[in-house]
C-alpha cells in the first residue's frame, strides 16, 4: 500500500468520526430543547391552573379604645349650699340612699309661710262657693237679682284661682325641700363624689357618678367598610396594654348612625365577659374582634374571578383542555381568596388568574401562551419601573389587585 492510499484512509476516517458526532450532538441538543419545552409547558400548567376547594375563613378587625364601666350619674335638681356629705367614694350605696344634704333653713320658713297661705287660700275659697250657692237660691225665688249672682260667681272664680297658685307653690317649695336631699339614682359603687360640706351646687350639675355593673366595657371606632362584617355578639379579644394581659369581649350595641371625619367610623361597644381586680377604668386597650369565621366554604384564588357586564366568572378547564366560562356567586374575599356559593364545582380545575384575553372555549395551550406574554409583559414593565428606569409606580407589596369589570 502507497503512502498516499494510507493518508486517504485516515482523511476518510476523520470525516465519518465528524460527522458521527455531529449527529450525536444534533440529537443531544433537539432531545434536550424538546424536554425543556415539555417542563416549560408543565410548569406553565402547574403555575395557572388551579382547583375549587373548600377551606375554613377567619378575620379580624381591629381597633384601639379605653375601658369605662357601665354607670349612672347624679345631677343636682336644685342650686343650695352643701351641710352634709353622708357616703364616701368607693363605698356601695342603694337605689334611694341619700347622698348628701343642702342647708335647707331658709325653705322650711316659706313652706311653713306657704302652708299658712294655703289654708287661708281655701278658706277663702269655700265661703266664696257657700256666698255663691246662696246667690243661685235666692235668684231662683227672686230674691237677687242676675247680676248679684255673676258677681259672686266671679268671686268664686277668683278664689279657687288664688287657691290653686297657693297650692302649686307650696308643691314647688315641698319638691325643693326634697331635692335638698340627693339620693343615689340606682344600687352600685360610688365612683367619684365630687362636692364637699360648703361647697355651692347648681341646677344640672353632675355631683357623682356610681358603677351600676362589674362590667367593663369599650368604645371602639370601627371604620365603615368594615363594619358590615361586625354584629352584636361577634366575639373580640381585648388587649390591657398596662397589663400585658388578654380578655376576651363581646360587641353588645352597634351606633346607628356614623361619624364624619378624614374616615368615617361607627361606633361599637364591647362587653368584658370577666373582668378582675386589676382592670381600671380609663385603661388604653387594643381589640380584635372576630369579623369572620367561616367553617367549610368554597373558594377560589381571588385573581381567578372576572367581572364580565356585571356577572362574576371563573374559567373551568374541561377533559379535553379548553376553557368553559362559568357564572358564579361570590361572597366574602380576602387578600387571596373568594369565597363562591357554587358548591357543586368543588374539585373542578380552574384558571388561576383570568385574565382578560381569555375567552369561553379557548384551549389550554392558548391560555398558557397568553399567561406567559403577560407575564413577560409585567417583567419587562417592572425592569422599567427600577430606579432610574423612568417615572410610574405599581401595586404596593402586598396589596389586592383591583379587579375591573368589563
């Protein structure tokens, strides 16, 4: 053999080994682009289908306030001059008990004056109607004349008139006379008593305050747009900061009407269930309360529901991998879930976030193919939002999407 026959072999070699694994990494790269895209497309799947489900929904609302305890005050029904103080804060006082005096020298004298006046005043009165009769008689046999007998009716009149002023006044003087006794307006714990022997009262005026309960209460402002989710017996848990110590509470009463401010709020009372020795009115107290507890309901992602003319609908993925648009019933929603009354679709796949090119009967593939634009899309546009990227701003962390209708 030639030495140029040898070279043309080992040439002729070189080329079929090339060529070999050429062919081998051809293969190699096309069965590893079709197994990417093949867990592209399962990721994709995995990442925007979702199922109906049934979980448990709590929430909370929360609310800042101060204990009071449920009470009573007492007014003064008179102006006088404190003689006596009979009770001392702190101590228990019964419905009627008297709290304390006012000097009441100078009333007694005028109703003694009135009493007199009064008895007067009748005695007037009833000779005044005797005169009167008499008239009436006498004009009857023709002894008087009409006239005799219009005047002693007018003096009649007259009399019972000054009787009855007589009267009133020495009912007047009696009630002052009584009111110069203040009496406690229900059973309970004198709180505060606020005059002292000496002191000047007036009319209207608040003297002392007594706890009619143990209760403690709060008065918490609950913001309008949650207080649909607060009724009367919702359950709270209130929070002593002074204390670092938990009580647990009951709304009791809801304001009709609310507040106008920057927010608007209503406001809502909560009753302590126990309370102990260690609370004091005036506390400053955080409380939760119990806005939402829902045992077993349906749900879906809160980014699968469209509005389409004022219809809520989900996207159901069907056997053969095309959408089915479904109309549904919302109920409560939170930052990720919605709550929805259709039961019967419980363990149906669904779209996770429906966007807004998708359309009843479309394919999966095609819905994967418009997740993944949008998802492009938004990447592309956060890069953009980066500092020195330019001006605009998105969603704070966190924070719901806002879900427009169409």
């Amino acid at each position: 053999m030639t030495k140029k026959s040898k070279k043309k072999k080992w040439i002729i070699a070189i080329v079929i080994i090339v060529i070999v694994i050429g062919g081998l990494f051809g293969w190699n790269m096309f069965r590893n682009n079709s197994s990417t895209a093949t867990v592209s497309d399962n990721i994709g799947q995995e990442n925007l289908i979702g199922v109906v489900s049934q979980m448990d929904i709590s929430d909370e609302i929360y609310a800042d306030g101060f204990l009071e305890m449920e009470s009573e005050s007492v007014y003064m029904e008179t102006d006088g001059i404190v003689e006596e103080v009979l009770v001392e804060e702190g101590e228990y006082v019964e419905e009627g008990q008297i709290l304390l005096r006012l000097e009441r020298d100078d009333i007694a004298e005028d109703i003694e004056d009135a009493t007199i006046s009064l008895s007067d005043a009748y005695s007037s009165y009833e000779t005044a109607k005797r005169n009167a009769d008499i008239a009436e008689t006498l004009y009857a046999e023709g002894g008087v004349t009409q006239n005799e007998v219009l005047s002693k009716q007018e003096t009649l009149s007259k009399s019972y008139n000054a009787y009855l002023t007589k009267k009133n006044t020495l009912e007047r003087l009696n009630e002052d006379y009584d009111n110069m006794e203040v009496k406690a307006v229900a059973s309970g714990t004198l709180l505060n008593m606020v005059p002292s022997v000496s002191d000047k009262v007036l009319e209207d005026s608040e003297i002392a305050v007594i706890a009619v309960s143990e209760k403690m209460t709060l008065t918490a402002d609950i913001e309008e747009y949650d207080i649909p989710f607060v009724s009367v017996g919702s359950s709270a848990t209130v929070t002593v900061s002074a204390l670092d110590k938990d009580y647990e509470g009951t709304v009791v009463s809801i304001a009709p009407v609310a507040t106008s401010g920057t927010v608007s709020t209503v406001e809502a009372v909560i009753e302590l269930n126990e309370a102990d020795d260690a609370l004091i009115p005036g506390y400053s107290v955080e409380v939760s309360i119990n806005s939402v507890d829902l045992n077993d309901v349906t749900v879906v992602p809160y980014t699968a529901i469209r509005t389409i003319n004022e219809q809520d609908v989900i996207f159901l993925v069907q056997d053969d991998n095309t959408l089915k648009m479904q109309s549904v019933e919302t109920g409560y929603e939170d930052v990720l879930y919605t709550q929805i009354m259709n039961d019967e679709l419980v363990g149906q796949k669904i779209i996770r976030t429906a966007l807004s090119t998708m359309q009843d009967g479309m394919t999966l593939e095609e819905a994967i193919t418009l997740s993944s634009e949008s998802t492009t899309s938004e990447g592309d546009t956060s890069l953009m939002m980066m500092p020195g990227a330019g001006a605009g701003g998105g969603t704070a962390g966190g924070e719901r999407p806002e879900r427009k209708a169409e």
